[in-house]
C-alpha cells in the first residue's frame, strides 16, 4: 500500500489491514482505528487532536499509541500526505515544519521571516474585476528611487542561507518599476534565485533589453487572464491585452532558450466560476508557447478555483462535476501536447480531482490570530512599509493599514521591524473583511496556528499538529 493507493484501492481497510499483518503486525489490532486516522487527517489536516480523537472514542492511552504507530509506519503518513487535501500537507505545512518556522512563530521567536516578498510596483496597467486594489491608488513616481534604494537594502540585508528566501509580487505590476533588473541582480550576485510574479503585458522585447538584470531571475510566472482578447478585457478591462501577452510570451521563449541559464517560465491560472470548459485551450496555449522553443518548454502551471463568490467555498454538484471532467480532459491534453509540463493544482482543485471533497480552509475574522505570523513571511512595499498578509500590500487599502508591522528606512532595517513587533507583541484585532487580507498560504498557515495551539492547550505538545 504505497500512499496514493490508500486512497484509490477497492479495498483499503483490507489492504491497511494485509500491510500490518506483514510488516507491523503489533499494530494488526488497530487496523480499523489507524484507518479512520488516516482517512481523517487526509482529508481534513487542520483537525485538533482531540477532535480526532473524541470521534475514534477512544482514551487518551490508546489515542497515543495510534499516533506512535504513525510514527512507526511510513506507509500511514504517506497516505494522509497524498490524501485529497495533501497539498495543505505537502505545499505548505511539511515544509514550514522542517525548517522550524513553525516553531519560531509558536515561540514568538525574533527571527529573519522566512520568506520576504518584495513588492517593487508604483501601479497596474490592469483593474481585475476581483483584484483588490483601489482604482486610482498608485506609489508616486517620487518614492521610485528611495523605494528602490529601500528594497536593495532589504536584499543586502536578508541572510542568504536560503536562496529562496525572496520572491517579487505585487500588490501592484512589479514591471512597472523601471528598476526591477537591477534589484534582480542584485539580489542574484548574492545567490538568491528569485521568481517574479507578473502580469507579462511589460515583459516586452524593450524592457528586456532595458533591464538586463530581468535575465538573473530564477523564474518568471506569468499570471493569465484569458485566452483571447475578449477574456482578457472582460477580466481586466484591458483591450487587446491577451494579444500582448501572447506576443511577449512567444518572445520571451525564443530569448530565454538562446541562454545558457535560461529562467524558468510558469504561467497560473485561476478557473472563473462558469469557464472550466476553456481549460483544453489553456493547455493548447501553453503547447504554443512551447513549441516556439521546443528545448525549452514551459515549465510550470499553477492553475486554481475561484471560490472566493461561493458561500462556504463550496461548489454547487453539477459544476463539480462539470469542473472534474474539465481538468480531466486537461490533464489528457497536457500529457498528449506538454508532457513535461509540471501542474500544481493547489489545494482545492487537486481534492476535485481525487474526487473526494476535501475540507477547504475558510479563515474568517473570528479565527485570525491578532499576532499574525511575522517569522513565515513578510511583504515589502515602495514605502518600505512591511506587510504581515500578502493580499494587503495594496496603497490605500482600507484597513490595510493596521496590517503593517512598521516602516523601513533609514536607520530602521528589517530585523528592526521584526524585533520590535514581536518586543511589543503587537496585536491586531480584526474586523470583518480584514479575512481578504489572507491569501491561501496565509489562511492555510494561520488554521495550523490555530491547531497547534489547540493541541498544545489540550496537552499534546509532543505530537501536536498530527505530522511534521
Ligand atoms: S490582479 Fe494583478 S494584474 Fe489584475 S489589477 Fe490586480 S494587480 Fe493588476
């Protein structure tokens, strides 16, 4: 039983049962209690530990050996990780765990946060029906140049252990910032590998030859909004934007495979309620891009579903189904016409497809932690005002302002503004909206926050949060 296989055997109770009766037959007895277990935290990860086990009714002595038993048997944990919601598990909570950040926000440690977003961009040539941004609101083109010298600073100043410890996004374009290249390279001599999350329509032949330093990145993820013209200026209310992006993007793949190190190249995409039968063109456009350098095809994709209009996030069935047929028929056209292309379906859209429905984190004012988690991340603006969620670095956010730990600047350097928020264990209490403040990673990390704390309230310490 390898661990997709829990998940699609006819019989897994059976073949749980046959594992440990040959390799852990002292857990042979257990077999039914492990298999719910398993089934439990595959499918809902954020479970507290006496949730779990109040509904096994079991004690508190047995409940502990089951978990020694996971511990024992490889097998059961890679089952919960491949589970249909084993992307919270594998994309965000594993990895936090082994490198301790976990830890140091649960120990309010003074540390550098983990990952450092920088967000370079005065403003946006796009106004996305769904994006955040106040229309209008833009850094003026004054702060571009202390802004710059601002960010630079922050990239001297990151500890580079970590070669992915920087990534650039927005908030606003970052390729609106004419002095991006030079941070990129900046930041590449010290050897961080940087992506850059844009919206490509700036990423033309000129700003490449302009800003050489762009070659340094580490990959370029371009965020598509359409398929034709007419999507795109229904989603951005830009005219003839896809055609730029298009002609950008074969570009970009002619220059970029003429390189020996060539950057990586990803597209994500978000599947608008009503459009999953648009997703077999997606696949044809990435198999175009493609073929314009065909040693050199795309990389990635990082496709995921708009929830954001559906109360409770949850999808009426006949649009369920409608959205699993769909990514079936992508997920044949991807391997007919860009078989090395590497999906991640992120969280809710990898549970469709396993079609099971996973439990799908909903992070609502009530359960925000008014600490916030400065040690996993934190986003810089133009202003040098650091962020605590990513979706609030927009200028003029309402109530986005109450999310910044404080301001760099002169004489005032990131671990300055890490040390005194977690000295003056600042507290934020939030409001109704400020939940749009999260994106997924912040809302996935914040729903282990609140269990690991359950756990460890509840006595747990030594096995709280299940697996790490
Ligand atoms: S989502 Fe991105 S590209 Fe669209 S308006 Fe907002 S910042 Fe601009």
């Amino acid at each position: 039983m390898t661990g997709p296989a829990f998940w699609t055997a006819p019989d897994p109770r059976a073949a749980l049962r046959d594992l440990l009766r040959k390799a852990y037959p002292h857990a042979v007895g257990d077999t039914d209690l492990l298999f719910a277990l398993t089934r439990k935290y595959g499918t809902s990860p954020f479970t507290t530990l006496e949730t779990a086990r109040r509904e096994l009714a079991v004690d508190r002595v047995v409940f502990e050996r089951l978990l020694d038993t996971f511990d024992q048997v490889p097998e059961l944990r890679a089952a919960v990780v491949n589970g249909p919601a084993g992307k919270y598990w594998s994309n965000t909570v594993l990895p936090l765990e082994s490198k301790g950040v976990i830890e140091n926000i649960l120990e309010r440690r003074t540390v550098y946060p983990h990952i450092v977003a920088l967000y370079p961009g005065p403003t946006c040539m796009f106004r996305c029906h769904f994006c955040v941004r106040v229309t209008g609101a833009r850094y003026e083109n004054s702060t571009l140049d202390s802004g710059n010298a601002m960010l630079a600073s922050v990239i001297d100043e990151i500890p580079p252990d970590n070669p992915y410890a920087m990534y650039i996004s927005g908030g606003l374009e970052p390729l609106t910032n004419p002095g991006l290249g030079k941070l990129v390279a900046r930041a590449a001599r010290r050897g961080f590998k940087m992506v850059l999350y844009t919206n490509a329509f700036a990423l033309t032949a000129q700003t490449l030859a302009r800003q050489p330093g762009l070659w340094d990145l580490d990959a370029v993820r371009t965020s598509m909004y359409g398929l034709n013209d007419e999507e795109y200026e229904e989603t951005t209310g830009k005219r003839k934007a896809f055609g730029r992006v298009k002609t950008n993007l074969l570009n970009f793949q002619k220059l970029r495979a003429q390189r020996e190190r060539p950057v990586r190249l990803g597209l994500s995409y978000i599947i608008l309620p009503g459009r999953s039968s648009r997703l077999t063109r997606l696949a044809d456009f990435i198999a175009e891009l493609s073929d314009a350098a065909p040693d050199q095809p795309v990389d990635f994709l990082n496709i995921r579903e708009d929830y954001s209009g559906r109360p409770d996030g949850k999808l009426a069935p006949g649009e369920r189904a409608e959205l699993e047929d769909a990514l079936n028929a992508f997920a044949e056209r991807v391997a007919a016409r860009v078989p090395a292309l590497d999906v991640d379906y992120g969280y809710a859209l990898h549970s469709i497809r396993a079609g099971t429905e996973a439990e799908l984190i909903r992070i609502k004012p009530s359960t925000m932690r008014p600490g916030a988690h400065i040690q996993a991340g934190v986003q810089v603006d133009l202003l040098g005002d650091v962020y605590l969620y990513r979706e609030a670095g927009f200028p003029g956010l309402a109530g986005a302002q109450r999310y910044i730990a404080g301001r760099l600047g002169p004489g005032t350097s990131l671990s300055d503004v890490v040390a005194k928020f977690v000295a003056d264990d600042r507290r934020i209490e939030p409001r109704d909206g400020d939940e749009y403040f999260l994106d997924g990673f912040d809302q996935a990390l914040t729903a282990r926050l609140n269990q690991l704390e359950t756990d460890i309230a509840d006595g747990w310490r030594h096995t709280r949060g299940f697996l790490r």
